[in-house]
DNA sequence: CCCCTGCATGTTAAT
DNA sequence: TTAACATGCAGGGGG
C-alpha cells in the first residue's frame, strides 16, 4: 500500500484502517498527490456504500490498485472477473476487455427498463452556469489519474484556481450482471469529455455493488428512471459542494433508505448544448451538497449530518453578498436540543471539522449568524465522556425560540466564505419530516410507495426507492416554495419518472389516492419513534395508515407454534413468554360448538371454500383444502372434506353469518380504535404505561406527537409490555415510594382511573341489573333473534360495548394471542400483552390461577351456552343446528365478540378496556364463580 | 425551590 | 464491540 494514497476511487484502500490512514492524509489539504495516481487529496469523495457491510472496495488482481464499487458514476471503474477478484479500468484497457464502443452517442440521461439498466447523464458543467446566472459554478477538477478514468468531478466555490471543465456527458447503465459477486451492476460509463484536456473514451465496466439488494430490487421493479434537465432553474447552488454522482447517491440513499437527497434541476442549456434528447424522460438531478472536506475531520462525517439546506436557503443566508456559502452540516434537533436547558449536542465529527478547536471543556464564545442576519453567541464546549468528547453549543435558547423551532425540526451550519463567518439556519419538521418519512409515498403515476422503514411485508422491492419516494414526499409536503416547485416539476414528469413494480399488487400497495393531508402542508404534527437520526417521523395520518396495516396483518399472526410460553409474574402480572416471534398464518375464524368444542374456519386459496379445522391449529399462509390433513377421513356428501370439490359445509346462510360477523366486527374494532382519546381511556396497565410513556399529555395526542423518543421503536405509545413500562433512560428502577416526576405521574394517573373505573363499573351493575330483566324476559325474542338476526344487535353496539364484562373482554384478548384466534381484541401483536387483559382488577376473579391461552380461550367460549342453559334458554347454536340442519353454527369467539346475541356476551371486544365495566352476563367467571 | 452546570448513564448506530 | 449521543440527575448557587 502506498504510503500517500487518495481516496478518490482508484487507489482507495480496502480496510478500515487503512482507509482511516488515507483519510487523515487529507489533512494536508492540497499538498498530497497521490503516490498512485497522482490525484490530489482534497477532492476525496467517499463512497457512499462504504458503510455497508460489504465495503466495496476492491483490489485490481492487476495491478493492486484499490477500486470502490460505489463510485459508479465517478471513478468505480472495475471489472469483475470471472475467476474472481477484479481489474481496474486500466488493466481491463490494456487487456482489450470489455471495451465499450468510444464512438457512442450521448444519450438523455435516463434509466432504461429495458434492461434494468440504469443510465446516468451528466451534463456538461458549462451549461451548468446558465449565462444569466451570475453565480458562476466554479468547477474544478483535481481528480485527475493517470488512467484518465477518474471522473471525480467536484463544484466547489473556488478556493483555488478556476478552471471551467466541461465535464461532457456522464452516462451509466446499470444492469444485472451475473457476476461473481451476484449483485453486479454493469456501468457504462460515457466521459465524452472530461475536462479540456481529456477525452475519455467510453467504456463499461462492470461495478460491483457491494449490496446484493440493488440487483435484486433493479431486476425486480423493471425500475425506470428517467433523469434529465428539467425547465428553467439555472443551477442555485454556488456554494455547495455539488456531488455528480448521482446515481452513487441513488444507490446510497436507496440503502440507507431513510435520506433522501435534495433535488436541485439543471438548467435545460446543458442539455441542449450536448444535444441530448430533451423531448422527455427529463426529471431534475440529484444533487447532494456534501459537506466540505475540512483538515480536520477525522472521520467521515455521518451522512445523516450532511447538509441539505436549500439553495433558497443559501441565498437568503447569502444575501446580496458575493460570499460563498459552504453548507457544513445539519442536525436534526433532539428534545434535549430543544429543550429550555440550551444546550445544542453537536456532532462530535461536526464539531471538530468545522468548529475551531478546542482544548479546554469551557470552549470559547462562537459568532453564529442566522438566516435573518442576527448574530447570535453560543458557547462552544464540551464535556469530557467516556474518554472522548461531547460537543455543545450552549446558550442556544433564544435562537431556537426566535426560530420558533423544536425537537425535529432541523437545524443547518453553513459557513460563509473567505469570511469564515459561520451560518445557522434551519427546517422546520414539516419539511423534515416529509424528508424522513418515507412510510408512504405517492409516485407520479399515482402509485404509493412504502419504503424501508414500513412494514416490509407489504410492498415488496420497493426500499430502492425509498431515497426517491422519500424525496418525492418531500417535495410534495415541503412548505418550502422552491421545493414545491419542485415537487410540481417532479410530477409534471411524471411520464419519465415512473416506477414500473410488476409487484405493484402484493400486500397493501395504496392506491394514488393519498388523502391531501397526506401531501400537504397538514404533514405537521409528527411523530417520533426510534431515536437518533433515524428516527421515523411518522405523521398522525400515516401512522393510522399504518395501524391499520399492523391490524390486518394482526389477522395473520400467531404465536409461535410448538412452543409452549412460559409464565412470567411481574408485578403480579403474569405474561406468557415466547421463545419465538408470532408467525404468520393463514387467517381463520373461530367458532364453538354446541357442546363447547372449539373449531377453526379457513377458506382454502384455491377453491374458496370454507373448511371447519380444528380450533387448535396454525394454518401457514397458503392453505388449500388438500392440505386439510385433519379432515381427510371425514366423508361429507360423498366427498373428503380434504377435497376442493367437497362441498362447503356451511350453508351460504351459515356462511353469510360467519362472514358478516366478521365484518361488523372489523368494522367496529376500527371504529371504536379511532374514537378520540377521550373515549378511548385506558385502564390498569395501559393507563400506566400511557402516563408513564405520555406523561400528563395521555388524552391529548397531538401533544404528544412530538414525542421524541420512545423505548422501543417497534413499540406504540400505550404498550404495556415490561419494557415500555420501564422508566424513562437513566432513571433505572423506580422505587414504590419514588416520587419523581413519572412514577407521580404513573399514580396519580392510576389513582384517577382507578376513581372513574370505580364510578362507572357501579353505575354499569345498577344499569345491568336493570338491562338483565329486559333482556332476558321474553325467551322467544331471543330465539328469533339468533335466527333471524343473528349478526345485527338489539341495541346499539355501543351499548353493549359498555356492557362488556371485563371478564369476557379479558379473555378475549388474551385470547387473541393465542392460537386460536383469527382476529385480536386489540391492534397490538404485542405477546408481553397482559395475558389477562388490560384491567388489573380482573386479576381479582381468576384469583391466582394460573392463565394459559388455551384455558381462557376455553373459559371464554363455553359459558355462553353455559350461562344460557342456566338461563333456561336454548342455545343459538342448537337452534341454529336445528333449523339449519347443520351441525354448527359459527358461533364466533374473538373475532366474533360482535357476535350475534348481543346480550348474551359477544359484544365486539375493542379497544375500549374501561367500557368493560364488570362483566354481570357471562363470562367464565360469572359462570362458575357467580352461579347465581 | 428553581435553575444551571457538569457529569453519568442508557440506548443506538456504526464498525 | 465501540463510539456517539440523548438525556437523566446530583450538586451547587441564587432568588
């Protein structure tokens, strides 16, 4: 290895360490050539994939160099072997390999679906500098190997000497390569001028990826992208370091996932000056303002902290003066940043590269100049933190106030040259958050796509995207008028910038009708789940989106088959523990019988017919009647049952019931889950695990929505698994006489429900005693009710919402993470669920008996037709038997809580613990505890 | 009692 | 596994 070697893509170094070494080489600042290929220091460029796990960088078998994969549209130029390894651009020249036709057209920038082929078009840098633009792009090329294939190509504001390069035309083709490495892309790399002085010729080559995904995800979304120069906008970002590798960040961003990239158009002269085909496919470029490579980083800076502040924000920050502004960094605010101590945490690579150095923890005072001119003074310090560093701005308050900004809203460091001023200027989260969330993302041809962070069974190959979408997101949502526009221009393209996903249909793809809410500017109130930079900032609407997503994939989750949970008490709560994460199975919905027997109900995928399964067994995804193993003896009319030509063994009256139940019951679970807060109280351990997660601001979720950190992000504010209601970070235990500020939150919040739950459960048994005589009166309008009616109830559903018996309730949730249950009580796959219900109080009537699924599912079923025995009445189901001939009725249990005789238990158990009241009809406890 | 300051610690992303 | 960083918290000073 060479002792000076650049990291501008051909001599980059393939470990850490010696990557860290080149890097620091950096340090000289113009002063290095490379030993290798002779190109200076500073225009380093790093690879965006260097992160991941694969590093990308590769040796030449030739020669030795060192080449990065990543660099496709600059200076990644290898070839891969076919008997392993790779050569360099220039071995691969000399061996007469691979070339490409040098006399290749230019083409429109452009990705063709083709052959999922990605082409990439640079336009040439002086047609960058619209002639009516006075900020003329000072283009510089120090990247310049000795091969002549180093296409680094840096717009910096001009510190050295100014040299226009006509950069020419920059073309790539990605396309799926069976290489070696399986996730090969091939780059086409058409220089057709780089720079007076050279003439690349055109060549492909063959970049390894490093990220098997973007094979996978090219060749299966037939993925179009069409790049080109848009309309108008002469390039507005002098002082950024403009990054011309787009399609690199593509990819990078594309993995990451959650970034996305600031869009800025090129001006339509430089494509029209290179003659390329501007008729259509033309779609602004990507351009990345990096952040400059100062002397003193020592490590990379985190992409999460790269500026993208706007070009609008640069000239407002810029003014009238001929000063360049240099973006730095940017950070997306915390609680604590924003919090009322004034204390800005700085990225420690931010502080170090870009702030004056420091050796004493009191700092010195910093000159920072907002984007309105007012300068403000910050103490830049740090503290002293596990042998390293911690950097702060102190005194931030008052700018923070007087740019009205809060946690997640974004804050950005730009440094105004030569002055050497410093800049703050910031984001407000409505755009943040349309930057972060790339939950859900509407196309331009009106297809939503979901990105890496949502719920991956949904929509498949579309993370690529994510950068895109997100971006796309962004601008629609972006309160920022320049972005708008862009956001408009992006979908005025709608024609080049497509995405073809074959898949488009599996899971829950969204239709384009995206609610406006959803594009808008409403995109305010957000929410926070993870933490750091990676914190998925979630607007109410999507996450409802999302919650209703998680809820029908409730329909397919099971607990782990097999494998019996093991009981935990904690804190007098025992949780059923899995060794295993829930599985998915097919949906299905439960019934039982007459005689208590519990059953299954599945419609085979092939034949759609329903079959009656038994109750205690997980059918994978796909099930068809052939699979009915447990049936197969059963001769029904002539035919096994494990036939598709069986007949259904529900008649269509039957089956119409089954389904209907499930359906009102969906129906009201979604309703009575979006009722307001208000209605919506919860009770026992969610109380508490809502007073402890939200403080005093449970009934009012709005003001939550900023919530900026959470204990787990998998976890929903209200979960009252053991972890979220563990104390806050750094809190540790909390002792029962602990009197800070959560666990007094925690009591005073329980003690009040408790209060009201107290209140209500009298004012409910003085109302049930009452109901009691009424409904049980006339046998007869029970009869026909459960045939005539059996879907639909007497009373409001509401009404029997309230009369839920806790009990019942209680069982029923617990149920629904049982085996045995198609639908869950609540939309939560959360198995540290209280198996018991959210109502500590129940705890009181199954005593300390130990509480399996399978027992509660059991107790939860039988007493309805125990309960109506001892009431004298007939069973629905044996009534339903007789007149129908059919051996069962589906008389559904969880899933069907709505189920038919509404006053006989069933009422949909929602999300609604405290309207459970207690439990006077069934339940089991009722039953056998209470046989009065 | 409140606020500020400095440090400690838990969590998470990066390596 | 480590570094970064978000935030908790104790102690001290001031009102």
């Amino acid at each position: 290895m060479a002792s000076k070697i650049c990291m501008n893509g051909l001599c980059g170094v393939s470990s850490s360490s010696e990557w860290r070494k080149g890097w620091a080489m950096r340090s000289g600042e113009f002063a290095n050539l490379c030993d290798k290929c002779g190109s200076a220091y500073e225009q380093l460029v790093f690879c965006d994939l260097f992160h991941s796990k694969d590093t990308g960088w590769r040796e030449c078998t030739s020669c030795g160099k060192h080449l990065h994969c990543g660099c496709i549209a600059s200076s990644s130029l290898l070839e891969l072997l076919d008997s392993g390894g790779v050569n360099c651009i220039g071995c691969t020249r000399s061996s007469g390999l691979h070339l490409a036709p040098s006399d290749e057209e230019p083409k429109a920038f452009s990705m063709s679906t083709e052959n999922n082929v990605g082409e990439m078009q640079s336009t040439s840098m002086d047609n960058q500098l619209d002639g009516g633009n006075a900020d003329k792009m000072k283009v510089e090329q120090l990247g310049n190997c000795a091969d002549g294939s180093n296409a680094l190509i840096h717009l910096l504001p001009s510190q050295n000497d100014d040299t226009n390069v006509s950069i020419g035309q920059l073309k790539q083709e990605i396309a799926p390569s069976p290489g070696e490495f399986g996730s090969t892309c091939i780059t086409k790399f058409n220089q057709a001028s780089i720079g007076p002085s050279q003439n690349a010729k055109v060549d492909i080559y063959k970049v390894t990826m490093g990220v098997k995904d973007v094979y996978d995800s090219l060749s299966q979304t037939k993925l179009t992208i069409a790049l080109g120069a848009p309309s108008g906008n002469p390039n507005p970002f002098p002082g950024a370091v403009v990054e011309e590798r787009e399609l690199s960040k593509t990819i990078s961003s594309l993995q990451q996932g959650s970034r996305s990239q600031h869009l800025l158009p090129r001006p339509p002269k430089s494509v029209l000056a290179v003659g390329m085909d501007t008729s259509a496919n033309m779609v602004p470029q990507i351009r990345v303002a990096r952040p400059p490579a100062e002397g003193r980083v020592k490590s990379q800076l985190l992409p999460r902290y790269w500026p993208r502040i706007t070009d609008q924000e640069l000239l407002q920050i810029s003014g009238d003066s001929n000063s360049t502004i240099v973006p730095l960094f940017e950070k997306v605010l915390s609680a604590s940043d924003a919090g009322r101590i004034g204390r800005l945490v700085l990225p420690k690579a931010c502080a170090e590269a870009y702030f004056p150095p420091i050796s004493q923890p009191e700092g010195l005072p910093l000159r920072i100049q907002d984007v309105k001119g007012k300068e403000w003074i910050f103490q830049f310090r740090f503290w002293p933190n596990n042998n390293s560093r911690m950097y702060v701005l102190e005194g931030v308050t008052p700018c923070i106030q007087s740019m009205q900004l809060q946690a997640g809203d974004t804050v950005t460091f730009s440094r105004m040259d030569p002055e050497g001023k410093l800049l703050m200027g910031f984001r407000k989260a409505s755009n943040s958050i349309a930057m972060q969330d790339t939950h859900l993302s509407a196309t331009p041809n009106g297809t939503t796509l979901s990105s890496e962070p949502c719920f991956s069974g949904v929509i498949e190959n579309v993370p690529i995207m994510s950068g895109y979408s997100g971006l796309l997101q962004s601008l629609k949502g972006s309160t920022d008028p320049h972005l708008n526009a862009l956001s408009k221009h992006l979908n005025s393209a709608s024609g080049d910038f497509s995405w073809h996903t074959p898949e488009r249909h599996v899971g829950k793809v969204r239709d384009g009708s995206l609610p406006p809410s959803m594009l808008g500017p409403e995109r305010k109130r957000s929410r926070n789940i993870g933490s750091k930079s990676k914190r998925l900032l979630i607007d109410i609407q999507d996450a409802l989106e999302l919650k209703l997503t998680w809820e029908e994939a409730q329909d397919m989750l099971r607990p782990p088959p097999s494998i019996k949970p093991s009981i935990v008490t904690i804190e007098d709560h025992e949780f059923e523990e899995y060794e295993e994460p829930p599985v998915f199975g097919k949906r299905s919905i439960f019934t039982v019988r007459s005689s208590g027997e519990q059953e299954q109900w599945a419609q085979c995928d092939s034949c759609s017919k329903w079959r009656r399964l038994p109750a205690n067994i997980l059918l994978p995804p796909k099930w068809t009647c052939p699979d009915n193993v447990w049936d197969q003896s059963r001769l029904v009319m002539g035919y096994f049952r494990c036939s598709c030509s069986a007949p259904d063994e529900l008649s269509p009256r039957e089956l119409e019931i089954l389904l209907r139940l499930h359906k009102d019951f969906k129906k009201r679970k979604i309703i009575t889950n979006h009722r307001p807060a208000q209605e919506h109280e919860p009770a026992g351990l969610d109380a508490l695990a809502n007073a402890a997660t939200l403080g005093d601001n449970i009934s009012d979720p709005s003001a939550t929505s900023i919530a900026t950190t959470t204990k787990h992000p998998r976890h929903r504010p209200g979960c009252s698994c053991i972890v979220c209601i563990q104390p806050p970070s750094g809190k540790g235990k909390h002792k029962p006489t602990c009197t800070c500020n959560v666990c007094m939150t925690v009591k005073r919040r329980f003690k009040t429900l408790m209060m009201r739950k107290k209140k209500r459960q009298s004012e409910r048994e003085a109302e049930i005693a009452q109901r009691n005589q009424y409904i049980w009166a006339p046998r007869d309008d029970v009869e026909v009710d459960s045939t005539s009616r059996p879907v639909t109830s007497r009373l409001d559903p509401s009404e029997n919402e309230a009369r839920l018996g806790n009990k019942l309730q209680s069982n029923v949730e617990c149920n629904s993470v049982s085996n045995n249950l198609a639908e869950t009580g609540k939309g939560q796959i959360d198995l540290n669920c209280h198996p018991n219900g959210p109502n500590r109080e129940e705890d009181s009537h199954l005593g300390s008996t130990r509480v399996s699924m399978m027992s509660l599912l059991q107790v939860a079923s039988l007493p309805l037709e125990m309960y109506l025995k001892q009431n004298g009445l007939t069973s629905l189901i044996s009534e339903q038997q007789a007149s129908s001939g059919s051996h069962v009725l589906p008389q559904v249990t969880g899933e069907s809580e709505g189920q038919p005789h509404e006053d006989h238990c069933m009422a949909p158990v929602v999300e609604e613990p405290e309207s459970g009241g207690d439990d006077e009809l069934s339940g089991p406890d009722q039953s056998q505890n209470d046989p009065s």
